[in-house]
C-alpha cells in the first residue's frame, strides 16, 4: 500500500508518505521537497541498529551530506539537556540556514529535534520519518514540537511544521508490543473525537490484538484527520484542541508519576477515561458509550485507571497544563463517540470526584 497524503498549509504544505519500505526512498522524497546540502538524523540507541543505515545510506545515495546523532531512548531524552546537545552537534557539524535535520524514532526524538530545527539559527528546515504508532498517527503530523522541563511536559516549545514526513509502515514490525498498544490510544482518540466507524473498526480489531495485521488503512485515516484538523486550525485558536482528548489528565499523569513511568499513550489512555467520565456527568454521552470507551482500551492491553497517584499531585499538575487558564483547566468533552466539544470547564469537585471514581 502507497498512499501520499497532504497537509494543506498554503505555501507551508507537505505531503505525508505512507507505505512499506519507504526508509529507501527518503533521500528522493527530500530532493522532491527542494532540500538540499547537509544534514543532522537524530535518532535514539533503539532505532538507530535498526533503522538509520538505511536512512543515512538513502540520504548520501541521493546527493545529501548526512551526519547521525544516537541519543538515549526515552522521554527523559525530550530535555533541555539533549536540546543543547544537538545545538553543539549542529554547529560541530556546520549545520547552516540551508541544513535541516531529520527525526528518525518516535515522538520523543520528533519533538525534540523539530525544536532544535525550530531554534536553530531561527529556524531550519526538518524532516519527519516516524518509527512508532503514536508518531505515525500523531506526533509527526502538525508541527508541534517542543521538549519537557521539570514545571511540566512540553511546556517549551514551537509550532514548526515539517518539509514532509516519510512513513515506513515495516518500521512497525519491530516495535514492542507495549509500544503498539500505547500508539494505538491515540488512534482511539481520533475515533472518539471525529470517526465513529474508525472506532467501530478498532473494535472489532481489539478482539485480535496484538495480532491485528494490516494497520495501514487505520493509521492513513488518522494522517487524514489530523492533516483536515491542522489545516482549519494549525495553531490551535481552538478545534485543534480536540486532538487533546484525554491529555490533560494524562499530562498530569506522566508529570506526577515521573516521565517516562507511564508511556505516553498509556496515560493518554487513563486520561481518555477521566475524560469519558466527566463526559457522562456534563454531555451527553451515555454510560453504555463510556464503557464501551474503557473497553476498546482495556482490551487493547491499555491501562484503564490508576493505582496509586494522589488527586492533590494530579491537580498540581493540571495547573501548570498549557490549556490550563487562570488555574481552572479546560476539557475536551464527548457529546457521543465521534464528537467533542473543546474548552469545557468541570467543577472543581467533580475534577476530584471522578478521579477518585477511576483510582483503583
Ligand atoms: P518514544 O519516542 O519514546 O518511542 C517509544 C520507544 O520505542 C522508544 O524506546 C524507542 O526507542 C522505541 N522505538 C521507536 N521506534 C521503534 C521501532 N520501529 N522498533 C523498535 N523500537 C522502536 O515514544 P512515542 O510514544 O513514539 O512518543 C511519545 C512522545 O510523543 C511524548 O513525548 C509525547 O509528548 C509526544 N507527542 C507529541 C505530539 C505532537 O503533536 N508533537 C503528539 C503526541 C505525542
Ligand atoms: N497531539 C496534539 C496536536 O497535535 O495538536
């Protein structure tokens, strides 16, 4: 399966590449895109041994001066300290204004060296070519990049969209099955917020999983709904924001847990639950859809509640969540499995109630 898909941005377009086998045809896609000169792969110690010859191979194969970078894999690696790291490669590299730099791994290594390509000498050109579910379906997509300080998770960071984004779906073979289980939370999300028949198939799907073969269709309809959704909103003044179904629980999770205890797309799961909940208390969605919500996760071997995190470090968390304003945190909502509505205030004491309700 090819698929070319675009995210429409006016002069800030690019295309989206999906298919198997992809990795080979990156240098070519980047002469497409007018790139030029050298170039920085940042990649982290699990993809690299997989992945990066041949994207470096593919890269040199196609007139392109590349140098690697390998970095600690995890989301400790999304910091300050790694941000600099890359700022002292690019220049031991004479990375100039018309460099760019590529993403090779997941979101962690996505986010992180789209904003160093954000920041470095105001803003090179960068290439996406994510090796995860979640990157796949999400992160890679929409120029969101940025990186972790200890006040809170992304809480620095740019909008800075990429030149394209190269999708190798055999890059997936590889990927753990905790890893897959935690890409395909998102890939719920975006059936609770916009596709009702997507989140009918991932029911039927769940029965098989972690068998679930052919995932191309599944992650090109996600591409599709994120490009449609980046294209009226890319810098989130507001339906942007239903894309953070469930974050705003799940960045506190990941906060006060400590990064990197939960997945991302595990506490994305938990989050979507809360947010379910609270759904059910102030919108319209049933009980029977908020089940049928924790369901679809739990058998797709996602976390559906949380042992142990006390609601006062959860709720200092949420303070510092970029949505948050004033303190009081903004929601994204389900009407019904297929639609939200986003910046819905929640009563203080139902934010402590349904926690308590999903603490197990
Ligand atoms: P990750 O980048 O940490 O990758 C997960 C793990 O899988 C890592 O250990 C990595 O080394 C390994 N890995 C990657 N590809 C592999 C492969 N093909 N085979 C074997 N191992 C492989 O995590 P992630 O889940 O991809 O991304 C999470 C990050 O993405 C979080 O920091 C989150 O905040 C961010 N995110 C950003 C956006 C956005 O719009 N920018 C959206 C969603 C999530
Ligand atoms: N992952 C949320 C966004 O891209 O807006």
């Amino acid at each position: 399966m090819k698929r070319d898909i675009t995210v429409d941005l006016g002069d800030r377009s690019y295309p989206i590449h999906i298919g198997s086998g992809n990795l080979d045809s990156l240098g070519t896609a980047c002469k497409a895109a007018g790139l030029k000169g050298r170039c920085l792969i940042v990649t982290d110690e699990n993809v690299a041994p997989l992945y990066a010859d041949r994207a470096f191979q593919s890269l040199e194969k196609a007139g392109f001066t590349p140098v690697l970078e390998t970095l600690p894999a995890g989301e400790p690696t999304k910091s300050q300290a790694q941000l600099l790291n890359l700022y002292s490669k690019a220049a031991a590299h004479g990375l100039d204004r018309h460099s760019f730099m590529v993403a090779l791994g997941g979101g962690v290594i996505g986010d992180l060296t789209g904003f160093a390509a954000a920041s470095w000498l105001r803003g090179i050109r960068f290439v996406q070519v994510p090796t995860t579910l979640l990157a796949m379906v999400d992160s890679s997509v929409g120029g969101k990049t940025g990186i972790n300080i200890p006040a809170g998770k992304n809480l620095v960071g740019a909008f800075h969209q990429p030149s394209l984004v190269m999708l190798d779906l055999n890059t997936l073979k590889t990927l753990p099955p905790r890893e897959l289980a935690a890409g395909m939370a998102e890939v719920v999300k975006y059936g609770v917020i916009w596709d009702e028949e997507l989140f009918r198939a991932l029911e039927k799907a769940a029965a098989k999983f972690p068998d679930i073969g052919d995932l191309s269709e599944i992650v090109a309809r996600c591409c599709e709904i994120k490009a449609e959704v980046v294209r009226q909103d890319e810098r989130e003044g507001g339906l942007r924001s239903i894309l953070n179904f469930g974050h705003t629980a799940a960045h506190a999770i990941e906060n006060a847990a400590g990064y990197g205890r939960y997945l991302h797309g595990e506490a994305v799961a938990i989050g979507m639950v809360y947010a379910a909940h609270l759904s059910v208390a102030l919108k319209e969605l049933s009980v029977e859809e908020s089940a049928r919500i924790e369901k679809l996760l739990a058998g797709l071997s996602l976390p559906v509640g949380v042992p142990e995190l006390a609601w006062k470090d959860i709720r200092a968390a949420m303070a510092v969540d970029k949505k948050t304003v004033g303190g009081l945190p903004k929601f994204v909502l389900a009407d019904r499995i297929g639609h939200v509505e986003f910046g819905c205030e929640v009563p203080e004491k139902l934010l402590e109630e349904v926690w308590n309700g999903i603490s197990q």
